[in-house]
C-alpha cells in the first residue's frame, strides 16, 4: 500500500479539516493507495507534500525564516500554498518569483486529486481560479489575437478540465477542441500542457491582454 506524507507546519484548523476531507475520499476511492499527516519534527522522513497557510498573509516579508525555506527549496512542486481570492496580488508573485504549487481555498471543490497527482509527478499546479483571474487581469500593451471559440476552450483548459468535458460543454466534436487547443499553444508558444499553464499564469506578467476576435 502506498503512503502519501504530508507535512503542515502552520496550516488553520478549519483549513485542516477540509484537506483531510478531500484526503479522505481519494483514499476511500482508492484503496491501495493512505496518506499520513506528518509532526514538524518528522520532517527528515521527505514529505511528499508541505502545505503552507498564507491566508492570513498580505507580504512574504512577514513570513518566518521556515516558510521562507519552505518557498526557496528547489522541489518546489513539493510545496502547495494555500491562498484566498482576495490575494492575487500575492499569488502573483508567488507565481513570478517561486516554483511552489497554488491552492485557491475559497474554491467550492478542492482540487486535492490533481495537486497530489502533479507533486508525484514533479509538476507544479495552480488553482484553476487563480489562472482564471491571471486571465482576466487588468488590459496591457501587447495582445494575444484569440478566437471566441478559442478563448472559450482556453478558460475551460484553466478550470482544469479535459477536451472531453469542453466538447460537451460547448457543444463541439472532440477534434475540433483539440485543433483549438493546437492553436492557443501555438499562439502561446506552448509546447505541452504544463507549458500552457504556465504561460496563462505569466500573462500579467508579461504586459499581455487577450483580444477576443469573433469569427
């Protein structure tokens, strides 16, 4: 039976319990597959996962000198940051400045599947709110030249869901999402799906705005 370790050195009771809840029904779904909450001073067995509670933090310079490791270490997949709606501004640079994974709580579903399938898999992940708002950011100078229809497949690729659920959704084949999505990396410069995110995620950084041409 495999064990997932996960460490949480400052993480809010309330928070603590919904985690636990969505740990739970991936382990009721999976019955090979435990997890385990590890003590601070345990931390020398290699978590799988570190989640750090920003949501009471508006500056990283307020972070104590852990949680400030905790960021800089270089396996930052391994570290997932718990973060409110309200602080995009933090999530920015989080996302500019560290490789750490991103978790929106105020989210309706945790998304607790995907951030253990992404930390196992070295990958980092990103609320899909969170890249949503990266979106939709203030307008810039530089622009991307989207389709409706493609930007339509684009929001749904950063809600975190599959072709086939966008086919559904909107109503079109299967291949004609994928020939959508081909052409949103392309625009993007992407050349995987971990790409793509990423470089949604940086649109704000980078002074981009999405112009939505209709056709």
């Amino acid at each position: 039976m495999f064990t997932y370790s996960i460490l949480s050195p400052n993480t809010t009771s309330t928070h603590l319990c919904g985690l636990k809840r969505c740990f739970d029904e991936i382990a009721h779904t999976n019955p090979n597959w435990g997890y385990q909450f590890l003590f601070e001073e345990k931390s020398e067995l290699n978590p799988h996962l570190i989640i750090l509670d920003l949501t009471l933090c508006q500056d990283l310079t307020l972070l104590s000198s852990d949680e400030i490791g905790y960021l800089n270490q270089d396996q930052g997949y391994k570290v997932l940051v718990l973060l409110k709606k309200t602080q995009m501004h933090l999530a920015d640079v989080l996302l500019r400045e560290h490789r750490c994974s991103l978790l929106c709580v105020d989210e309706r579903l945790f998304r607790l599947r995907e951030v253990v399938e992404s930390s196992l898999k070295k990958r980092r992940y990103i609320s899909a709110s969170i890249l949503s708002k990266q979106l939709t950011s203030k307008p810039q100078e530089q622009k991307v030249d989207f389709t409706g229809a493609e930007l339509r497949v684009l929001k749904g690729l950063c809600m975190g869901k599959n072709g086939v659920e966008i086919s559904q959704e909107i109503f079109r084949s299967q291949k004609t999402i994928s020939t959508h999505k081909r052409n949103i990396m392309k625009k993007l410069g992407a050349s995987n799906n971990f790409e793509l995110i990423m470089q949604v995620a940086k649109l704000d950084s980078r002074n981009t705005n999405f112009l939505v041409n209709e056709k």
